[in-house]
C-alpha cells in the first residue's frame, strides 16, 4: 500500500494498494530487480509543486530488500531521464533505506508491544486493586464471624451457668418437696 509520497498528491483514502507481479511496483516486487519506465503517457502520472505540474521523463521502481526479503518498493519519477550513476546511485542507496525501514517496523512492533504492556500492568494493577479489596472485605467478614462466634460462645456459657443453677435450684426446691412429704 501506499504509505507516502513527494511531489505526488497523496489520496485521501483509502490508500492505494499494489498487488504482486501487477503494475510497475508490484513487478519490482516480484523481480526483485530495478524496473524502469521511458516514454510516459501524459495521463499515467504528474509530478506536481506549488508552481505547476509535469509528466515526467523516467519512472523508476527500486524493490526495497532486507535479509532476502522485499519490504517495499520505491518509485521515482525525475523531468530529466535519470543517468546510468543516478540509477546505480539509486539501487546501492536502497540497501541502506531497506536497512531504516526495517527499523522503524520493528520500532513501531516494539512501540505497539509496549502500548500493549503497559494495557496489561495497568489491568493487571486494577486486578490487584479488586483482589485486595475482595481480600479486605473477607477479612472483614472473618472479623464480624469471629466476633459473632465469640459472643454466642459468651451467651452459650451464661446460658448454660443459668440452666447448671436452674437446675441446681430445681433439685434444691425437689430435695426439698421430697423432704416435706416424708414428715
């Protein structure tokens, strides 16, 4: 796809695409080599500045290739045909650009993973947040049952302390009984 472009209009959207082996970029692409074009239709192309517009002499494709692979293509279009030391100027600088432009891919990769990290610590954060929340709240709740389980334990002793007097009252008051019954 298109990512940028000098003296060109850049379209608005959606960028153009470029296929392999179709068009001038997409067989530069698929040759791995420099690919040239002479003779340009007056409608194919125009290089434009703030004083006017010109179709161009020469067209030239350069595949941009990064440890045997192709990152890209340039195309470059010049109002004078390009000489044979431009071209070759053009295709040993290509080495050097394929160099920079697999920089700032992976640059941007690295860039994106860290956006993604710093999505995750801050989830992982408001994570740990909620656990220790969850955490205070049990405690909390473990307090109040303890709390509860030793009142009733408390309650539990007075009560069983009245039903121990209860009945030691009740056997006095039946000794008792039992005593005035025998006179």
């Amino acid at each position: 796809r298109l990512v940028g472009c000098y003296a060109y209009p850049f379209p608005t959207s959606p960028p153009p695409r470029f296929r392999l082996g179709s068009g001038l970029v997409g067989e530069a692409a698929k040759e791995r080599k420099v690919i040239t074009m002479r003779d340009i239709p007056d409608n194919y192309l125009s290089i434009t500045s703030g004083l006017g517009e010109a179709t161009p002499a020469q067209i030239v494709a350069v595949p941009c290739i990064y440890q045997e692979q192709v990152i890209g293509v340039m195309e470059l279009a010049s109002l004078e045909p390009f000489t044979t030391a431009q071209i070759h100027f053009i295709t040993a600088s290509m080495e050097f650009i394929a160099s920079a432009l697999n920089a700032a891919q992976i640059r941007t990769i690295i860039d994106a993973l860290l956006i993604d990290t710093r999505h995750q610590t801050e989830d992982l954060l408001i994570q740990k947040e909620e656990q220790q929340q969850a955490v205070s709240e049990l405690k909390q709740r473990e307090a109040d049952l303890l709390g509860r389980e030793k009142r009733l334990r408390e309650q539990q002793t007075k009560l069983d302390a009245k039903t121990a007097a209860s009945k030691g009252s009740g056997s006095a008051v039946q000794g008792k009984m039992e005593a005035s019954d025998a006179d």
